[in-house]
C-alpha cells in the first residue's frame, strides 16, 4: 500500500490550484491556442473519460493525477484530477495524438501512449496502477486542517487539531461539534433530542447502555481523533436513533514499525496520563493504549425550593448543600489486523473503560413549610457511587471481489458493561452531628449483547449500488437492587419491601435486515433509497414475586431516502426522509428507587413502548474563496415520545418516571461555517436553534402538560499561528435554557484560552491553557412547573480552572497503512443510549470532503477534504547586515522536493532583497514575480490564467520549507537545494 499514507491528503493539491472540498482540478487549453499536434487548431470538442484502480486492491484511487501529454514536445497541454471514486474527465480537447500520463503519490507513473482524440468521447475504462517500491525522500507538511468539515452526509469535528481538548473526556469535545448540546452533566442532545446513538470507532457499547453521559465521561478527550454528525442515516443504519447519530473516531496508528506516543497534563481540577504505541510489519499489526484522568477539587453548591398545592394547603419545601466531585476513569484497548491475502483481511480489538466516581453532598439541609410556618428540618449527608467496567470484543472478517466495490463482510462483536450504582443516606438528629438512621441502596447491574452482522455490496455499472444485508443482536440486562436500613451506627438490615429489594431481568432480541439502492447520475444528481426491517421480542420479569412483565413482541418498517445534487465549485444541496424507531434503554427501565436526596425520586418504567419519529432535511453548502458555509433546516415528528413526567407521591417528594405520553415537534435550522484569515487565523463558528412544542395529550387538567418556547446553542473557535512553533487556541459555547415538558433547564455558557508550543521537529509539545477565567462560579437554574408543583433550583459550579499539557512520541514509523477499511458491528439502538452506523457510509450525493458519492465505500486512504496549512515555520535569523549577503548565497540555485503531490523544481536568484526565478513542474514552467527576501523567509507570485498563486518559504540551511496558496487553501513541502 501506499508508503506516505498522510501525504494522500494533498494528492489532489497540484502547486497550481486546490480544489474545494469535493471537486477536481482541471486545467483547459486555450482554445485559442495553436497546438503542435494540431497546428490548424480544428476541433476542441475531444472528451477522454476513465477510472484509475489499485492494481493489488481492485479499489478506485481517489484525487490521482492524469496529464495529456503532446507527444511531439512531451510536454503536459491538459490535466484533470479523479474524483474520490478515482474516476476522471478530460473534455474541449484539441483533436490529435495524445499520450496520457497518470501518476499518484507512492504508484508507478502509468503512460498510455498514443491516444487518438476525434469527435467521439474515448473512455479509457479502468486503469491499473501498482505501488512503487520506490521511497521518496522525506517530506514536511505542516498545516492545520479546519476545525469543521462538512461532508455529503455528515459533519465532521477534527478534535485532534484543538489543543483546548487536552485533559478533559468526550464531554468536552462533543461541546464543540456542530448540531451537538451538552450539559453540564454530560448529558447529550442532537438539535434538542437526547435520542441519539453514539458509536466509538465504528461500533456501539455497552458502555452506553445505562447513560450516555456516565459513557462520555470515560473517554479522554487526548485520545479522539474526530467527531462524525449524521442526522440523516440511511437503510444500512440501524433503526434506532432519532435525532441522529454521533460516531466518535480515536486516534490510530497503522503504520510500519514502532512508536510510542506519551501524553500528560496537570491542572487544577484534574491530572491526565495517556499512554499509546503500535508495532507493524508486513501485513501484521499491533496497537496497545492506555489513557486515563482523574477529577478532583470540583467543588460546588445547590438550592432548591418546591411548592406543592394539596388540600388547601400550600407545602413548601426548601433545600440547600455544598456538593464536591472525585472521579476516576480510563479506556484501554488492544488492537490487531492481519492481512490473509489482497481479497481476505481480519481484525480483532479488545477494549476496557472504566469509571469510578463519588459524588457528595454535604450538611444537606432540608426545611418544610406549611402555609408559611416551619412544620420539620432535617439535616443529612449524602454519598452516591457510580462505578462501572465495560468489555468490548471484536472479531471482524472481510472479502473483496475482483469487481471493483464488491465486498462481504462478516462482523461480531461481544460487549458486557457491569455497573455498580449505589447511594448512602445518613440523617442527623436535632444537633446536626449525631446520626440518627441511614439508608442504604446497593444497584448491580450489568447490560450484556452479542451482535452478528452480515453485509454484502455489489456495483451495477459504474454508477449504481446494490447493498443489503442482516443482523442479530441478543441483550440481556438484569438489575438487582437491594435496599438497607440503620438506626445510629448499628449495622445495615436489608429491606424486605419487594419495591425496594429485586432482582429485574429484561431480555430483548432484535433481527433485522435491509435493502439500499444507490444512483449518480451523469450530471452530479445522487439518489438513495432504501428500506430495513426489524423485529423485536422481548421478556421481562422479577425474580421475587412481582411476576412477569407482559410486553408484545413488534415488528417496524424503516423506510429513508436521501436526495443530493453537486453544483459548480464543490456546492451541494441535499434533501432527506427518513423514520426512526427508538427503543427505552436501562436508564428507563430500571425500577430500581434512587433517591439520595428525599425530596427527590426516580423510578423507571420497564413496561414503556418504543417512540416513532419522522425527520425531514434540507442543506445546502457552498464553498467561495476561503470560506465555506453550511445551512440546513430540519422538522423533526415524535409520536408515542418517552418523556419524563413529575408528581407529588407524598408530603414533600417529587419522583420522576417516564412515560410513552407524549407528542414532540421540533422545527429549526443550524448554520456554521469557517474563514481562513491571511493564511495563519482561521475562524469556525455558527449555530443551530429550533422551535420545540411538547405536549402529554392528556385531557384531565390536573395532569395536562404542554410547553413550546425556542432553544439555541451558539459556539465559535479559532486558530492562529504564530509561527516557530507556537499557536494559540481559543473557544466558547453558549447554550441557551432548554424547553422540557413541565419547566425548563437553565442555560450556560464555558470559555477556554490555549497556548502551545511544537519543539523537536514536532515530536513534542507543551501547553497551558485557561477556562472560564473571568468568573470562579457558574449558575445554572431550572424550573418546573404543573398545576400542582412549582420548584425553582439553582445549581452552583466551580469551573475556572488552569492546566498544563505535555505530549511527546518516541519511535519512527514509515506511512504502510492496511489495504482495506476496517469495518465492525454497529448497534444503533436505545434511547438514552448511543447510535449507530458505520461511519463514513455515504447517504448519497456528489462528493465532497472525501466523502464518496452514492454510498462507494472510502478505500483504505483518508480522503483530503480541503485542509488548510499554517504558513512556514520562519527559520532563526541571524543579524541584518549579514542576513541579506548570507541569504543570497544560500538560496541561489536549483531547489527540488515534493509539495503536495507533484515534483517541484524552484531556479531561485536573489539580489538584496529581491527574488527572481522560474517554478517547474510536470505541467510546466513559469516565471516568478513580486520576489521578496525578508531574512529567512521568501515570497513570491506565479500566473495561471490570470490567477495569481502566492509562494512563501522559509529558510533552513540546505531545506526550503515551502507553502503555496491558492483560493485560501494551503499546501506545504521541504524541498533540498541541488545545485
């Protein structure tokens, strides 16, 4: 496989022009012009079209370069550059005798020679390229790709070029991406609905099974890589997921030797240490990581008053503590892929999270009015542990066919997450420090699934594809809960009541499959249908007397289809249907009572339906200059919503369950974009907002609950680079109050500040960072509102904080990446929980970003979606008298290297402080202009058709580090002086 994977991020850059996200290069001939295979210049209607493959792998070569060589002088009159289907067109060709030349970055340069170019359109078919076994020598690119990136059927949130990232969780990253809601407990909405499926890597988890947020809080920020948005998955998604699907991608190394990566921070609210190496040779490769955090001095506070109106009687009750938070969590993971032979690959992974977490409140005073006199106090301690241990096992087999796409795929996967969720209640008598009574609730649980999958892909033609498949996934969760009772310090005696010791046993079975059709069309319309299937069993019972939960087996049909049209400059406009079914996870259907604090309680409902939704998407983004902009606009229909619902059980409680009750509307655009600034500032930004209407549908005016109001998040973040090194980082998110159907969720909003520094040639860097620092205290109030309950809380935070990042890599790898994707099982179910598809499946539509049109799986290359670079690392310099006469010396002469994916020759001439020269690639040579010499950096101009490409360098001994411009999109390389 290609030896410089990374350098496939620019292998559709030419040091010409660089394409918008998504389209081809290519350079016309002047029509005007006499060509020396046709001097009479006769005809310029000529069209070549066709296909460049990988000669091993069978799979298209997306962004590879096709020249139209004149035979006579061997000099390039014409060019393009493939799709990311590696397809190419060459049109308004003069007609005569043409040698075509195709190259990619680590492939043999393919020429075929002497092709005649008349009236009729030639299409080469497929072209076959081999791997060279020749090295190049070693190139620098340094550049930032831009934060957001938005994809046919995606967003995409690169977390690995943030440094404000380091040393928080998942949580913290999911802020940042478009589309996404977090509060500050880490509980997730996608454009308002927390009916979301997340996947890690590809594949769901049992890990999410109880709480997304509990699940987001054991992955390190330091070890994602990227977020992915689809808000409008196709058939070959699984059905469950309402609002959407979120897929997070940690960092991989899949390259050829050894290296280990050291990642570490310090602050003053949590310590990180993340640990990651990889080992590959041939076709056989090994990672192993470990990453870990622990949270600490999170102090806080709370109050709460609740009114309840009961037979004439107004019971208030009013409620103040001091909180504080420990915490400690982790992920670890070990990986393994082998490649049988060009048509048969293999990989396994094994991945354990953990998470142990204490949170307190303290001298928990509990007063209670009754109309306005004092009727009780109480003071209290409460403790709540939640601990939990998640094992992930993956076994996954893949077959390639000599047809190009043609694939089948066995995928399976075992995850097991045992969670330990318990509470201590301690009430002091009348003098506040001796203990009276304690209450004890001990909940083991643990959310089992086994998860076969099958799928199959076959291309019609060239452009239609057939996909279907099916899958098995058995869940089986059991919660036993116990509850204790003390007088004083005595010893805990369990409960008898059956409510509050059991044992729930819950199993569900769901067998699916689907079918998808995909077809793009000839002038850039993309169309995607399909329709799934699923079938759903279910059991249910308490071991201890309650008796069995009767709940009917169901059966849904999941029908979606996606529409998208490529315009001009890499512009596209998309429309989408697709119904959702989402099933209630554990956080739901556990009837186990937690209620640490006695004025509050949940309960579960095991005996709750699945909730239906319809969505309807319409986007459009447009790409100009430097900038790219993303509008959409959505309507989102729930029936049958599982919804909280509040009542007053007894004198002073309010317990929450949850109830198929419910209607929910939403309607609402998100807007975000990006701006590259002089080529060292870029700016991303925007915001969604929706207008959500909520309603029980219940008649008796004593329970009625209906609520409406709109609800926006708005986030912004920049980069700018300082050069020699250092870059500074700064983000900020604010998230208005949230409509919920009896009240409303107080809004908030977080700021960071970050500064870092790259050392020993970008091995290492070290940084320091600021959040929220203009205010020690964060306030956060809700409301809830019925006809028979009002209460007002106010939740006080802690959150400015100070930290320090250390990362350094030790060992040298070669870019040898696996032949084939790595695909794995992808369980999109449960509310509450996370969704699913495998990510980078296409919804149809013209590329863009990388992603492939009309649902071709990506090949094993990451594709270049328009990834802007940083300007040149300046050199050191010298003194000013002695820089000019040094600087001439040393550049004088003859520069070549690699910069994007062409060969690039620089004939360099200074004089003082200016440049002269010519720039030589393998579409020609042009003269230089506006050459400057500013101590070790050079700038200077080149023409294409009237276009003007701006150069600038730098300077370091016998290496010219290079970046080319063009539209706001950078490029690097080093070159080497020759002469």
């Amino acid at each position: 496989m290609n030896k410089l994977l990374p350098l496939l991020l620019l292998a559709g850059l030419s040091a010409f022009a660089i394409p918008p996200a998504g389209a081809a290069i290519t350079v016309h001939s002047n029509p005007s012009s006499t060509s020396p295979n046709n001097p009479d210049n006769e005809k310029d209607n000529g069209k070549i079209t066709g296909t460049v493959i990988d000669a091993a792998t069978k799979q298209p070569i997306p962004y590879a370069t096709i020249a139209l060589i004149d035979p006579a002088t061997a000099k390039p009159v014409d060019g393009t550059i493939a799709d990311d289907q590696g397809k190419f067109t060459i049109e308004k060709i003069t007609h005569g005798v043409y040698n075509i030349q195709v190259s990619f970055i680590g492939f043999e340069t393919k020429t075929i020679a002497k092709v005649a170019v008349g009236n009729k359109k030639i299409d080469l078919g497929e072209i076959l390229i081999s791997e060279s076994e020749e090295i190049l020598n070693e190139v620098t690119i340094e550049g930032q790709r831009p934060m957001i990136e938005e994809r046919v059927d995606r967003t995409v949130y690169n977390a690995e070029d943030d440094a404000s990232n380091k040393g928080g969780d998942a949580a913290d990253v999911l802020r940042k991406v478009p589309m996404l809601s977090v509060d500050l407990d880490g509980n997730v909405s996608m454009r308002g609905s927390q009916n979301i499926r997340v996947l890690i890597n590809n594949r769901p988890s049992t890990i999410t099974a109880g709480s997304v947020a509990d699940a987001l809080k054991q992955i390190p920020a330091d070890m994602i890589k990227s977020v992915e948005v689809i808000t409008s998955p196709s058939a070959k998604y699984d059905a469950e997921g309402s609002a959407g699907i979120i897929n997070i991608i940690t960092k991989k190394n899949t390259l050829q030797g050894g290296s280990l990566n050291v990642d570490t921070g310090v602050g003053l609210r949590g310590t990180n240490l993340g640990l990651n190496g990889s080992y590959r040779v041939g076709k056989m490769g090994f990672s192993l990581g470990g990453f870990g955090r622990a949270g600490y001095n999170m102090p806080g506070s709370f109050e709460n008053t609740q009114t309840i109106v009961a037979d004439g009687n107004e019971n208030v009750t009013k409620q103040e503590a001091d909180t504080r938070n420990n915490m400690m969590f982790g992920r670890y993971s070990f990986g393994w892929d082998y490649e049988i032979n060009e048509k048969n690959y293999v990989n396994a992974s094994v991945q354990y999270g953990l998470r142990n977490g204490h949170n307190y409140q303290d001298d928990l005073l509990t007063q209670r009015f009754i109309n306005g006199e004092l009727a009780s106090r109480e003071m209290r301690d409460v403790e709540v542990t939640d601990n939990s241990g998640t094992w992930d096992v993956n076994l996954n087999y893949t077959h390639t066919f000599n047809k190009p796409q043609q694939e089948l795929s066995l995928l399976t996967q075992f995850s097991r997450n045992n969670r330990t969720n318990n509470f201590t209640n301690s009430l002091f008598q009348e003098d506040e420090t001796t203990i009276d009574s304690r209450v004890k609730n001990i909940n083991e649980s643990y959310n089992q699934e086994s998860t076969v999958q099958l799928d199959y892909q076959n291309p019609i033609g060239k452009n239609q594809m057939l996909e279907l498949g099916g899958k098995q996934i058995l869940r089986q969760v059991i919660s036993d809960y116990e509850t204790f009772v003390a007088q004083g310090t005595a010893a805990f005696e369990k409960s008898e009541n059956q409510n509050l010791s059991n044992v729930f046993n819950y199993n569900q079975n769901i067998s699916a499959g689907y079918l998808s059709y995909t077809l793009t069309t000839a002038n850039k319309y993309s169309i995607k249908a399909g329709t799934r299937y699923e079938y759903t069993t279910i059991t249910a019972d308490f071991e201890n007397s309650l008796g069995e939960v009767k709940i009917p087996s169901y059966g849904v049909i999941v029908p979606s289809i996606n529409l998208s049209k490529s315009l001009k400059g890499g512009n596209t406009v998309k429309l989408a249907y697709n119904r959702r079914i989402q099933r209630p996870s554990l956080q739901f259907l556990n009837p186990n009572v937690q209620n640490p604090n006695p004025a509050f309680r949940t309960i579960g409902n095991p005996e709750l339906d699945p909730e239906y939704t319809n969505n309807f998407e319409l986007g459009y983004s447009t790409y100009f200059k430097s900038t790219s902009l993303n509008v959409t606009t959505f309507v989102r229909n729930t029936n049958n919503s599982i919804q909280a619902v509040r009542n007053s059980v007894e004198e002073g409680v309010i317990e929450t369950s949850y109830y198929n009750i419910g209607r929910e509307n939403a309607y609402g655009a998100s807007i975000f974009g990006g701006i590259n600034i002089a080529k060292k500032f870029t700016l991303n930004g925007g915001t969604d907002f929706y207008y959500a209407d909520l309603s029980n549908n219940v008649d008796a005016p004593d329970q009625r609950a209906t609520n409406s109001g709109w609800v926006a998040n708005i986030r912004a973040f920049g980069n700018y680079s300082l050069g020699s090194g250092w870059g500074l980082q700064g983000f900020g998110f604010y998230r208005s109050g949230q409509v919920q159907l009896q009240g409303y969720q107080g809004g908030f909003g977080i700021y960071s500040l970050n500064i870092r520094k790259e050392f020993n040639e970008r091995k290492g860097s070290i940084g320091f960072g600021a959040e929220n620092f203009f205010s020690n205290t964060m306030k956060i109030r809700n409301e809830l509102n019925t006809p028979t309950i009002s209460q007002q809380s106010t939740n006080i935070i802690h959150n400015l904080n100070f930290k320090i990042n250390f990362s350094y890599r030790i060992g040298k790898m070669t870019m040898d990446a696996p032949r084939r994707r790595r695909k794995s099982v992808n369980n999109d179910d449960l509310k509450g929980g996370e969704g699913g598809a495998e990510a980078g499946a296409p919804q149809g539509g013209a590329p863009q970003g990388g992603a492939p049109a009309g649902g071709a799986p990506q090949v094993a290359r990451p594709a270049p979606a328009a990834r802007p670079a940083s300007a040149p690392t300046a050199g050191t310099s010298t003194a000013a008298a002695d820089s000019l006469a040094g600087n001439a010396e040393n550049i004088n002469g003859r520069w070549q290297g690699t910069v994007g994916q062409l060969e690039l020759t620089l004939d360099l001439q200074a004089n003082g402080e200016t440049l002269t020269g010519t720039v030589q690639t393998p579409m020609g040579g042009q003269a230089i202009s506006d050459g400057k010499i500013q101590g070790n950096e050079i700038s200077f101009n080149i023409s294409v058709r009237g276009d003007v490409v701006p150069y600038k360098g730098s300077l370091e001994g016998d290496k010219l580090n290079i970046s080319v411009n063009f539209q706001g999109r950078d490029i690097s390389g080093t070159l080497q002086k020759v002469q």
